[in-house]
C-alpha cells in the first residue's frame, strides 16, 4: 500500500481562491510527521508547513494551513487567496517514527497546480 | 537560498559511464539525503548519512554508491549508468532534530544519452 497518497495529479484555480491539496497517509506508527513541499518549474524543493502527530491544532504559515484530520489520516494543504506564482508541483510527505537522526520523507507522487489569472 | 549545495546543475554523459555527484549541507547540518525525482517513478530515497556514518537505504542500486566525509559533504557515486538512470538528483541536509524538516539543494539533472 502507499504510505503518501495523492488523487490528484493536477488542478486548475482561479487566482486569488482558495484551494485544497489532497493528501491521505498509512502509517501504523504512532509518531510520526507530515509535510508539504512545493517544486516551482525551477525545480527546487521549497519547504511550506510542518504537522507533528501529537500536534492538537492545524499548522498554518502565512496563506499555508494544514487541514489535519488524524482519524481519516488526511493531510491536506490550504491555499488561501491563491497566486499567480503558487503555480508548481506540491509534494505531500510523512516521517514515520520519529527516531533521533533518522529523519527520511516517503513522498506522495506530487499535484500540478496552475494559478489561473 | 536553502543553504545545500549541489554540484554540478547538469551532467550529460554515456551509457556504461560513471559519475559523481557533490553535495554539500547546510552548515552544522549532520544528515544527509539522496533522493532520485524521474517521472515514472516520483521521489525516491536512495540513502541517509548521519555524521559520517550510512544510517538508512532506500531503494539504491548497487551500481550506485554514496559516503559522508569528515568535512560532511557528500558524494553520490553511480556507475555503468543506463538510460533509465536519467532524473533529478537531490540532495538534502537537516540537523537530527525529532521535527527537523529537510532542506533540498537545487538538484543534479543527470541525462544519459
């Protein structure tokens, strides 16, 4: 089964809406952590938002929040008021078992998104 | 800027030919990662480095190889390179922490012609 999965392959938005990255994930660990990383056209790796499994509240950064529902084990990632330059590759990612020097990513297999202006 | 670096950008090279592709993490960093990006089969972890020492595989051939060095750079070595080597190398570095996020050089395009 795949640890990291997203459905889908590529979506088209409106600027400035909002939109939604879906992300499930499978993982029998009970540590574990969640992330999102965005690859532009350059093709460089950029962090964006950071969810810890014991973290209570959904992790936001600036227009980026993290819809954290651990029970359906989705990670989906927020958009608010999307931009032209939000337009890239979005990679969802989990950690599994957080041990102390062993931090490897298991990627899901990414979601185009083009801002549409 | 994330602070790994990744040498070189590009490499475009034969088949049955070896290469080495250089990374260096970010200051005081101690883990380093090598992912492979290629279209069919996504980003896959190859190996992890921790101060010098192998401390998870991934899905790397044998025909490739990678170590850590005193200095903490590190080389990703592959050999009898195949047409279907051809992807995106990354390297990423991170500090050990329980929460620490990877930081991703800008990747090595290795072409295989």
């Amino acid at each position: 089964a795949q640890k990291i999965t997203q459905t889908q392959p590529g979506m088209f938005v409106q600027e400035k809406e909002a939109v939604t990255l879906d992300c499930t994930y499978d993982t029998s660990d009970q540590s574990y952590g969640l992330f999102w990383y965005k690859q532009p056209s350059s093709g460089e790796m950029i962090f964006l938002i950071y969810q810890g499994s014991y973290d209570e509240q959904n992790a936001t950064e600036g227009r980026y929040s993290l819809n954290f529902q651990k029970a359906r084990k989705s990670a989906n990632l927020v958009i608010s008021a999307s931009q032209l330059g939000d337009s890239a590759m979005y990679f969802c990612a989990m950690r599994e078992g957080l041990n102390f020097g062993n931090e490897k990513l298991t990627f899901g297999t990414g979601t185009r998104l083009t801002i549409i202006p | 800027d994330s602070g790994v670096t990744q040498t070189p950008k590009h490499l475009i090279t034969a088949t049955g030919q070896r290469v080495t592709l250089r990374c260096s993490p970010r200051s005081g960093d101690l883990s380093v990662y090598w992912y492979q990006q290629s279209l069919d089969q996504g980003l896959q972890f190859l190996i992890q480095y921790y101060n010098g020492e192998e401390r998870a595989k991934g899905n790397i051939l044998e025909r490739f190889s990678a170590q850590q060095f005193p200095d903490l750079h590190s080389e990703l070595n592959l050999s009898s390179l195949e047409l279907g080597d051809s992807a995106l190398y990354f390297c990423a570095s991170s500090g050990g922490g329980l929460v620490e996020k990877l930081f991703f050089g800008s990747g090595t395009q290795l072409s295989v012609l």
